[in-house]
C-alpha cells in the first residue's frame, strides 16, 4: 500500500493530507498541511495552564493573581514535604547502614540518593516561594500598591 492509493477496504491512506473515508471519518496522521504532531492530541499552547507568566498584566485580574499565589503556595509547601521525606528516608538509610554491615554500601548508596533527592525538593521548594512572592509584588503592583524605586 503505497502513499495515496486505495486501500482494499476503499479508504485512501492518507498520512497529512487530510482526507475522509467512505464513512466521514479522517484518515490522516497530522494536520492539513501534513506532517506528525499537529493534530489532535499534539501538545499546543491551549494545554498549558494559567499559571504560566503573561506579559498582558491588564488581562490579569485580582483573582487572577490570588490563584497564581495559592497555586505556588501549594507547591513550595509539597516540595517542603518532599524534603522532609526524602531527608527522613535518607537518615533511616544511614541507620541501616551502621546495623546492617552486610549490607553497608547498598544502605550508603540509598542514603546519598535520598539525600540528593533531599536537596533537589528543597531546590524546589525554594524556587516555588520566589515564584510565589514574585506573584505577590505583581499583585501589589497590579492594584497600585507598589512603586518601583531605584535609589
């Protein structure tokens, strides 16, 4: 079956070109113009949240803002858990490690990883509370609150 012909059951394959079969139904693998992932179920603007940044501070309103800092706050507060997870996880590994001396370097390798992971949650944690405090000044600023000053 090559690109365009029939096929036995009288659908064109089509892989771009956008054409219906027999029963209304398209036969094509990506959008009207061809090609692969533009169709639907392609990832596009449209599936990204609200939660991105948005030049248009006009278009933000007040709950805009609200949502933007509940959203960070929820964040920074699980990657503060994730932290503290990780970090008991790691000091559990090390206790292993010292009763269980056959076992010692798996124990000790579990316990590093737990701790980088440790570290990485609060890496995120702390990116979240400055994403938060960012949406606040925007906030602030928004309804005329805050003034810029330089000096």
């Amino acid at each position: 079956n090559k690109y365009g012909e029939k096929t036995s059951y009288g659908e064109k394959a089509s892989y771009g070109g956008g054409d219906d079969n027999k029963y209304g139904e398209k036969t094509s693998y990506g959008n009207e113009e061809g090609g692969y992932g533009v169709g639907v179920g392609a990832y596009s603007s449209e599936t990204t949240t609200n939660y991105e940044e948005n030049n248009d501070s006009e278009t933000k309103t007040s709950e805009d803002y609200k949502e933007e800092k509940k959203h960070h706050k929820h964040l920074e507060e699980l990657g503060g858990l994730g932290a503290v997870a990780a970090g008991a996880f790691a000091l559990h590994e090390k206790h292993k490690a010292e009763k269980d001396p056959e076992h010692a370097h798996k124990h000790k390798i579990e316990e590093e990883i737990a701790a980088v992971a440790a570290v990485g949650a609060g890496g995120f944690a702390f990116h979240e509370h400055h994403q938060k405090k960012e949406a606040k000044e925007e906030e602030e600023e928004a309804e005329g609150k805050k003034k810029h000053h330089f000096f």
